[in-house]
C-alpha cells in the first residue's frame, strides 16, 4: 500500500494511505500523544482505536470532537489538536496534576457554595478543564446537518458477522433491512483476526464459498455477500445513537442525522474491551488488546520495539501472536494480579510487576469485554449479571427486538452466525432454518477490571473522560455516595464522552468490592439515549430559514417606502416614509390626517379568512360565536366574538352572510389557523353539514377609508355605495374595475370606508387603481401604526393586546357581543358567571392630563403601588393628549375618576372616560 | 414523544404531525350547575390507562378524530372519526 492522501496536523502536512484513518496515519507518522485529559491535562494516547474511549478527540477541519482512530482520512483534510496549550507534547497545563489534592472528588459540590466564588473561578476553570473549543464566527461554522427519515422492515446495528448473518437472512427472506454499522468497513472483529480458519459459507447466503484465510479479506468477502443484495442498505461509519418512542432509531452518519423507524431491531453489537485499573493505566503506550490486533492486522502498523502483554492467557494469545508477526518483541506476559504500575513520563519506559521491572514500549492489556447492549436496554431488555462471563447480559427483550453474537455472551464465530442467521429470518417473518437452536459455543469469559488493592498516591484511572481515579471512587463511598447512581452523579465518572463504555464495569466493580458483594447486587447505571455524543448540531438540523408570508402588494409597499413589521410569519407595513430619516411619528400623523380628513387605504391581506357554507353554517356560528348569526341577513355583517368555556375572549373578527348558506369570516392575522380548527372541531362528530375553507391565501383585501373613499371607490364601481343603498355594516358581491370583489363596509378606523376583498393576483392591480382614482383627493395609504392609532381612538380593542388569557367580554366592555338569550354557545357559563360576580378588574378608557406620553405597558398605580396596567397608549390628534386603553381594579374604573400611570420616576394624571375618544356617537363612519 | 399516530385518513405517521385535543369529556348541558361547568373547565384528570382523545391532523388531511390512548404505555390502541362511534 503505498501513500496517495496527504493530510495536515497543525499544519504540518502528513502522508497518509487511504485506507487510513486519521490516528493510523498519525500513529505511522510517529505521534503518540493524540491527546491531553480534561483535569489534568495527561497526556493520552491510542486506546481502543475503536471510537469508544475519549482519547484521541482532535478538531477536523474545524469541527471539534471528532475522534480520529475512526475518521477516514481524506487529502488535505485540516487535523488540530485541543485541549492542550502551548502542544500536545508539551503542556504547561499539565502542571494541574501537582495540584490534585487540591481538587478531590466533589471538588465543585464542596468549593462552590457561593455564587461570588464560582463567578470568581470559572474563567480559570473553562480555559483549564475541557475539550475541544468551538472556532471562528458563526459565519466560518461548518454546514448544517441533513435530517432524514427513512423505514425500514429491520434494522440491524453491528456489522460483524452476527450483524452480517442477519441482514443477509432477513433480506433473502424478502425484507428491507437497513444495516448500521460504526466502522469504517463492515466485519466486525474478523477485521483484525489474523487468521479464521472454519468453514462459514454455509451459514452465509453467499455466492462464492468463504472458506477462512486473512479476517480482514473473510470479512471483505462477508460484507460483499451483504453488499450484494439490493434491498439492504448499509449505513457504515454510522452510530446508532438511541432508540426512542415508536422504534424510532436515531442514527448519526456524517453530517446527517437519519431518523429510522423500523418493524424490528437486530442488535448485533458485540463486546468492546475496556481497560484493566492499575497506576498510570492512562500513559501512551498502554493500549487494548483489540486496538493492537486492529491496527496491526487493518493498518499494518508496528506498534512499538517490546510489548508486555497483560494477560490471563499464559502465552498472551492471538494478541501476543500478532505482535510478534508484525515485528514487535514479546517482553514478558503478565498476569493481571502481578502488575504494579507503568512507568514512564510521557509514554511507556517499563511494566512494574510483582516480580520484576519490565523495560518496554508498549503495554497490551486484554481487558474485560463489556456486551454493548445500550439499544437493548433501552429496547426494555434487562441487564443480568452473569458470573461466569463477568458480564452483564441482555435478557427478556421484548417482542420487536432480538440480540445475536458477542453481546449475547457468545464468543464464537459459528454460533454469531447462527444466531445471526435465525434474528434475520424471525425478524423478516421466514421460517427458521434447521440446526439453528445449537446453545453457546464460547461463552464469554471477561476477567474482572481490579485484581490488587492500589497504592492511595499513583493515579490508577477508572474514568478517563473526567480524569476519576480509584481513590476518587473510593473517597466518595466513604462520603457515603454508595449506591452506583448517586456515586456516577457525585463523582461524574460514566458521564463524560465514552458515555461510560470504558468506566462503567471498573466503577461497579469498585463499589461491588467496597461493599463486598458481587458485581450483579450493585447494578448498572440506567442506559439513556444518546449512547454516543452527539452534535448538538446534528439535532438541531439544518439552518432552515423562517417562512416568510407576503401579501400580493409587498413590493409596492417596499416601492413606497414602506418601513415593514413581523406579525406572525407576515410582513406588514407599519408606516411608509419616502425619506428614510423621516421620524416615525411625524409619518404616522401624515397617514392618520389622510384617513381623517381625505381618504387612507390599508393592505389588510393578511387578516385571516374563511368561507364557512352549508346548510348548518348558522347553526354551527350561533354556537361557536357568542353573538347570535342565524338571525343576520344576507347582505349584512356584524362583529364577532370567540371565547372559550370559561368566557376567555380568544379571537374576534367580522362574520358577513353572503347568501342564506353562505357566511364569510375574517380573523385576526394570527389566528386564522386556531379559529378554523376550532370551528372543525365542534362541528366533529355533530353530523352538522357544513365545510370550513381558509381562504387567507387566497384573497387580497384593501381597506379605503375616510371622507373621500366614497367617492374614490364611485369612480371605479358601479355597485351603488350610498348610504341608504350600502348603509353601515352592509356588505355584497360586486365588480370593481372589473374584478370580482366582496365589498363589506365597516367602521373600525371610524370613518366611511369598504373593506374590499378580491383574488390575489388582482392585488397589485386593485392597489394600484385605488391609488390612482384616489389621486384627485390626495389619498395616502397607511400602515399597522396608523390603524392602531385610528382605532384606539375609536376605542376598538385589539384582542390579545388589550385582552389577555383571563379577559371575558364583561370585563373588557363587550358585554352586547354575548347573547345569553341564545340556548347555548361556547362560553356561555364562563359568562354568566363573570356576569354573576362582581368584576376584579375592567378595561377602560383614559386621557392623560398633561402633556406626557405613557408607553403600552406602563403601570397604573394606587398609593404608590402598581394595581393596574395600560395596554394600549397613543398621542391622540384628535385630543391633543395621549389616550388609552387600561386594565384598572373595578372599584377605580369610573367615568371621571383620575388614576395616576407610572412614568420612569414619576407619575402622570389620567382621567377615565367612558365613550370613545373620536367621533363618540360613531356619525362619522355611518355617513 | 415520538410515537406514530395511525390518522384513520392518512395512516400511520409522526405525532408531530398532530395537535392534540385533550381527553374527550362530555359537555355539561346548557343548563347545568357552576359546579359541572367549573369541573368541565378546568379539571383535569390525567388518569392512568385507556383514555379517548381528540387528535387533528395538522400536517395531513386536517380532520378531528378519536385516539384510544394508553396514558401508561403511551401507546394508542385505536383511532377513528368520531362518525364512526365505537
Ligand atoms: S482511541 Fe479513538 S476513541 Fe479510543
Ligand atoms: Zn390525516
């Protein structure tokens, strides 16, 4: 194999093969440190060269995190290290460790007690303690991850030779599997064997016979078979992260969280080896014994010089085998009760033992293995102890979800595959094959993690994410944090980025010891989803941009000056100004003169609208409305009010009766979905023959108001618009410049003026023709501001800003929009009993005194203390003094009373009025 | 909660897809005490077991309909429209 990537590690360009990865192009380029640990800053090396222990997280091509024994490389690929300062061969922040006593186990439970001190320490402690940091600007941040959802009829997660016989059988059986594996090439652990020398091809639906030979081509051959069939798709260097609600899978692959939803779940996960305890168990150069089969038998790296192989097995087994093919020399094989401690600086120098000092490079340890059964457990398994195997076992899963292989504590290559083979054919409902009940081959046999009571001075690492020691373990039960899952919390050992896979079996096994009981009495700690770290990125998805509405006159308005307001996904002119330095205020009076003394003409395209027909359209109105609209006749329209059971006022808009079947509704803009929906839901069920259409979308609206519209509107209509022909509240179908147009006449800004609906796509059109019609009398249109002040001189309430979640139409002075003499409506009780009782508060009307201008939300107050609150506030021109809408106690709300508003540092005297500020007898907008 | 929802128009999707309409109570008579009425609004049992339930399709076909939902397992046993009784 020869070089053909080439990679850089802080900035330094770094040959590389491309079946590397970016520890073993690393490793072969002679680093050793990938890593500096998160208290202490020691230096850590390859572990398990497996993606399950936290010590080569490095930062790829900006992202941090990224662990690089299961990265592939790819040329010119941008490799960092983090967590160290000023390199990772030399960190000054190492000298944390001299200070370990001063940080002992709890050491923030027990030093930060007071809020001053941790605002004190955490600068220090967030530039000391951590992993990677996130780089540049969010402008430079990497792009976004994809979601995507996908189904399957099985799901296998492994893809060694149990995962492999899985998806092989449940796909020849006819199913869709998809297979996840985390790897970079399927196999499992037969990657790494030197050699498999059984006959598995009849246990494989596979072409060509698989007879034995290298693991890395058996497997090769295995994956083949797999890749062969067209309905399994695999998903490599993939983690299966969680199994949530639904048999939903949660699977990260790149840059891509997949959501999977399948009929049934393979677990085919196998063991992973985790670390023996004893002192310096951390330094590089102490590795597992399948981080060292791997990167010999997939990488062909030469690990070291002398290895001293920790093992129960006299000859150091295949490990021991391995190393010797690829040229390192065998020091010694130790039994784990003879090992004292490592020692060296930054990396292995010798093994301490018992018996002798042991010169050496490299330390092998064959650790426990630990079943990866996280899905199963959170698939409802139950995890059993089991003597024997020194492990915890998978039992009573449930229906949808089988195990098969090394996580069900067989070890051996015929029975993976035979179970394999059966989980596969259950799963995708096929008759099982014969001979497929065979029991354990190899039951797994994991030695235990402590063998010799440690030294209280050397550091024998239980935890490497958080840099917990034993003695830390052990310090925190004489605390009394016994039980596994208090000492997890107090001690955070489990809970860094392997997600406990290295720690979790040393931490039961030193609270088993302590308590003198077996492994199985103490438990494990419950297995959540994630089981791996996962972006937070990842699961926001991607930077999806907001849906933004616009009416059909949008670029008008932007073509006038418009200065634009978000209401809800809307955007609506709030004033327009031709010179952009123009006040707002002095804007909002040119368009507030207009409408009063000429004529003023607002988009009202984003009010929501409904056509509501049917035989019981009335019926189904005078019962989801409080006031009555059986009675309206055609040709008329009246306001209308929602409220729930309890009489809370919800939405209101105008109800218009088009025909006697036929009623049109506008709500307020962002209420449109709720009231359709809630007209949906009571007519559910009732048999009541009706259809609700939202036809928002659908139709423009223009709103020309003020003394001139009637004779702006004359010019481009013959509908007749006089006031005895199209009297106030009237409303009908009629062509205006040519197109069809629903015409209400309504008075919510106080003047004469039509609410003219019409088809979207005549917008620009119909806006257009206004404006020019209108140019003989000056007219101006006006936005959301304007219209808010035009009304709250009218007194008209604005549900949602001058009503809250507690306001009934009694309190808010509607009381005439709720007919209590109709059988029943929605609300109705909630009414009469508001009405029954004597209110708390009442929203008024208020005119300041002096000449000051209060903002929405001010307070009102009594002796000083805020009992009230203003909701809406604006200078009137018409009074020449602000006016307003308030929440006031009943007993300070009438007519003539002065109540004082809270003004930053003083208050301001207002006097409460009782008819509306402008126009009180409404004359105005009846003409 | 992200269980599937089986909408008897659409068939099984994602409960996000949804909004919910809270257990199915039955609404006091026009004429009944401020008692009922009170317990109506705002009591809420949040009983453990089988409980029927309004769903509406929000991302789908937009129609109300009855979930039977167990309120331990969260698991729904059956949804239909509320013409189709049972
Ligand atoms: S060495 Fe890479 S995660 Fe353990
Ligand atoms: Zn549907």
């Amino acid at each position: 194999m020869t070089d053909s990537a080439r990679i850089f590690f802080n900035d330094e360009p770094i040959p590389a093969r491309p079946d590397d990865t970016v520890a073993s192009a690393l490793f072969r380029h002679g680093r050793r440190i990938f890593g500096r640990s998160f208290k202490y800053h020691r230096p850590r090396g390859l572990l398990c060269a497996a993606g399950r222990c936290p010590n080569c997280l490095v930062n790829v091509d900006g992202v941090p995190n990224v662990r690089a024994c299961t990265t592939p490389v790819r040329d010119g690929m941008k490799v960092a290290h983090q967590n160290a300062w000023p390199s990772l061969d030399f960190d000054l922040m190492a000298s944390t460790q001299l200070l370990g006593w001063a940080m002992p186990v709890g050491f923030y439970y027990k030093t930060f007690t007071r809020r001053w001190m941790w605002k004190l320490a955490e600068p220090l402690i967030r530039r000391v303690a951590g992993l990677g940091v996130i780089q540049g600007t969010p402008a430079d941040a990497p792009p976004s991850y994809e979601h995507l959802h996908q189904r399957a009829d099985v799901a296998v997660v492994g893809g060694g030779p149990a995962g492999l016989a899985a998806a092989a059988a449940a796909a020849g059986a006819g199913a869709q599997v998809v297979l996840i594996d985390d790897q970079t090439k399927l196999g499992g652990h037969l990657r790494f064997l030197r050699r498999i020398d059984e006959e598995i091809s009849d246990l494989i639906d596979s072409k060509e016979a698989i007879k034995g030979g290298r693991g890395n081509e058996v497997a090769g051959r295995l994956e083949a078979a797999v890749r062969e069939f067209p309905n399994v798709k695999v998903l490599n260097q993939a983690t299966a992260f969680g199994l949530y609600e639904g048999r939903l899978l949660g699977i990260l692959q790149d840059r891509r969280l997949i959501h999977l939803r399948a009929g049934k779940l393979i677990v085919a996960t196998g063991t992973y080896e985790v670390p023996l305890v004893f002192e310096n168990n951390d330094l590089p150069g102490v590795m597992l014994s399948s981080a060292v089969q791997r990167l010999i038998n997939v990488h062909e790296l030469k690990l070291g010089d002398a290895a001293a192989v920790v093992s129960h097995e006299e000859d150091g087994g295949a490990v021991a085998e391995d190393l010797r093919a690829s040229g390192v020399r065998i020091a010694a094989v130790v039994p784990p009760s003879d090992v004292r401690r490592v020692k060296g600086r930054r990396r292995v120098r010798s093994l301490l033992t018992r018996r002798a000092e042991i010169a050496c490079d490299l330390v092998v340890v064959r650790g426990p293995r630990v079943p990866d059964a996280a899905l199963l457990s959170q698939a409802g398994a139950k995890l059993v102890w089991d003597d024997e195997a020194g492990a915890f076992l998978p039992a009573s899963l449930p229906d949808f979800a089988a195990a098969a292989g090394r996580v069900t504590g067989d070890t051996s290559l015929r029975g993976a595959l035979i179970r394999g083979r059966c989980a596969g054919l259950e799963a995708a409902g096929a008759p099982r094959g014969p001979a497929d009940d065979e029991p354990f081959r190899e039951p797994l046999r994991s030695p235990a993690p402590l063998h010799h009571p440690l030294s209280r001075e050397g550091k024998a690492f239980v935890c490497y994410c958080e840099d917990q020691t034993v003695r830390d373990l052990e310090d925190a039960m004489v605390e009394g944090f016994e039980e596994i899952e208090t000492l997890k919390r107090y001690t955070t050992a489990t809970m860094g980025p392997c997600q406990g896979k290295m720690c979790q079996l040393p931490s039961i096994g030193i609270c088993a010891r302590r308590k003198d009981v077996a492994p199985g009495a103490v438990g494990t700690t419950t297995s959540r989803p994630p089981v791996a770290p996962v972006p937070l990125g990842a699961l926001a998805g991607p930077h999806l941009h907001h849906p933004v509405k616009r009416t059909p006159m949008h670029e008008l308005h932007e073509r006038f000056g418009c200065v634009w307001t978000d209401m809800g996904e809307w955007k609506r002119p709030l004033y327009y100004t031709k010179d952009k330095n123009a006040p707002m205020r002095a804007c909002v009076e040119a368009e507030y003169r207009a409408v009063r003394e000429r004529a003023g003409m607002i988009d009202l395209s984003t009010l929501g609208k409904l056509d509501v027909a049917g035989t019981d359209a009335p019926k189904l109105l005078d019962k989801v409305y409080t006031n009555r609209f059986s009675d309206l006749k055609v040709g008329r329209a009246r306001y209308a009010v929602i409220c729930d059971e309890a009489g809370v006022i919800l939405d209101d808009g105008t109800i218009s009766r088009a025909a006697p079947d036929r009623y049109f509704i506008t709500t307020t803009t962002g209420n449109i979905e709720f009231v359709q929906q809630w007209l949906e839901w009571w007519a559910a069920g009732t048999g009541m023959c009706v259809h609700v259409t939202n036809v928002t979308g659908g139709f423009a609206a223009v709103n020309v108001a003020g003394p001139k519209a009637r004779d702006l509107l004359r010019k481009v209509t013959k509908v007749d618009l006089g006031p005895k022909a199209f009297p106030y509240m009237g409303c009908t179908e009629g062509e205006v410049a040519g197109v069809p147009c629903f015409l209400m006449r309504l008075g919510f800004v106080g003047e004469t003026g039509w609410e003219v609906h019409f088809p979207a796509e005549y917008g620009e059109y119909l806006w257009d023709t206004f404006l020019e019609a209108g140019r003989e009398f000056d007219v101006w249109p006006f936005g959301v501001e304007a219209q808010r002040l035009l009304r709250l001189e009218k007194r008209h309430v604005i549900v949602g800003v001058d009503t809250d979640a507690t306001s009934t139409p009694i309190g808010a002075d509607l009381a005439w929009v709720a007919k209590m003499d109709k059988d029943d409506f929605i609300g109705k009780a909630g009414i009469a009993r508001a009405r029954g009782r004597p209110a708390r508060e009442r929203l008024v009307g208020f005119v300041l005194q002096d000449e000051s201008i209060p903002e929405d939300g001010s307070a009102i107050a009594r002796d000083g203390k805020p009992v009230g609150r203003i909701t809406s506030v604006r200078f009137s021109p018409a009074h020449g003094k602000a006016v307003g809408l308030a929440w006031v106690p009943a007993d300070m709300a009438d007519p003539g009373r002065e109540i004082d508003i809270h003004l930053s540092g003083r208050f301001a005297r207002a006097k409460i009025v009782a008819d509306p500020f402008y126009d009180p007898k409404g004359e105005r907008q009846k003409r | 909660m992200s269980f599937l929802l089986k909408c008897p128009n659409c068939g099984d999707r994602s409960v996000y897809e949804f909004r919910f309409g809270g257990k199915l109570k039955p609404r006091p008579a026009a004429d009944a005490t401020e008692g009922e009425w009170l317990r109506y609004s705002y009591e809420h049992e949040n009983a453990a077991g089988p409980q029927r339930e309004w769903w509406y399709h929000r991302l789908g076909c937009r129609q109300w309909f009855f979930a039977v939902r167990d309120t331990c397992a969260n698991s729904v046993e059956a949804t239909f429209f509320p013409e189709e009784g049972a």
